[in-house]
C-alpha cells in the first residue's frame, strides 16, 4: 500500500487540529503525520504522496517552521509523489491574503512535483489570495477562526475527493 506522509506546521495547534482531521479521515490507508520542526528528508522520501500544511501569518507569510522545512523539500526529489496542500488563514481579519501560506508553498514547489486537490473558491469571504490559479484554490482552505463549524465537512469533502487522485 502506498503511504502517505502529512507533512504540518503549526503554531496555535489549528493546523495540527486539521492535519489530524485529514489523517482520521485517511485511516483506510497508510499515513503518517510528521511535524515540519522535525521531519527530514528521509520522512518525505519514504512517502509515496504528500499533503502539506501549513497556516498563513501576519500579512501572507509562511508559518515559521516551513522556512527551514521548504529547503528540505527543495533539495529533496518529489517529481514523481503527487502533493496536496491545504492552508488555514482568516477571510475576515486578512482577506487580502487569505491562505497565502499555501500559496507561498504551491509556488515554491510547482514544476518540483504534481499538484492534486484543487478546491473551489465559492462559499468563502476574501478579497485576494495567492493561492487561487485558475479560480479555484491550489488545496483545501480552513477558516478555522471564522467558520470552525465547516471545517470537518471540508476536510471530509476533500479527502474523498483526493482518494479519488491519489490512486
């Protein structure tokens, strides 16, 4: 059986939260949570497909601990693993730069690997993103803060949806 690596940063614990999410709803396969502080090249080598998280601070920036962990994965081959992203962000406090973080990470590694689980932008509040190509997400968007309430559904609604991808 293929594994699964979820590959989290998470500083406030809502992208851990949502990372478990994904992993409860993946129990049907093999996967493993790593979190980005002290996973190693070896963790993503390992796995056959990735999904990636991580939320968005301040003003679009990368949640801290994917700073080093992005080098990793830059010097790490994943050209042949198909790579998921979600991000979690606020559409109300930062609509301008709703899930940037995801978007920070989609650019960083497009051409590296093959992205899977786009989302749709309908039913969300924001006024711009770096993750939007094409109209739709590049992964899955939590509003955790604005929408916990959602949050389950989504995540349920796209793992099934990557299910389907990651065959």
């Amino acid at each position: 059986m293929a594994k699964i690596g979820i590959f989290y940063g998470s500083s406030t614990g809502n992208t851990e939260f949502i990372a478990e999410k994904i992993e409860k709803h993946l129990s049907d396969h093999d996967v493993e949570l790593f979190n980005v502080d002290s996973a190693s090249k070896e963790d993503v080598e390992k796995c056959d497909y990735l999904i990636l998280g991580t939320s968005t601070w301040g003003v679009g920036d990368l949640q801290d601990d994917w700073e080093s962990f992005l080098k990793v994965l830059l010097k790490t081959d994943i050209s042949k693993k198909k790579t998921a992203l979600f991000g979690l962000g606020d559409q109300e406090v930062y609509a301008e730069s709703f899930v940037d973080g995801m978007g920070v990470l989609y650019n960083a590694l497009k051409g590296n690997t093959q992205f899977v689980g786009q989302w749709p932008v309908s039913g969300y509040r924001f006024e711009d993103s770096t993750a939007v190509k094409n109209k739709e997400f590049v992964g899955l968007p939590i509003d955790h803060d604005n929408e916990p309430n959602l949050s389950e559904k989504r995540v349920e609604q796209w793992v099934d949806m990557l299910k389907r991808e990651i065959k």
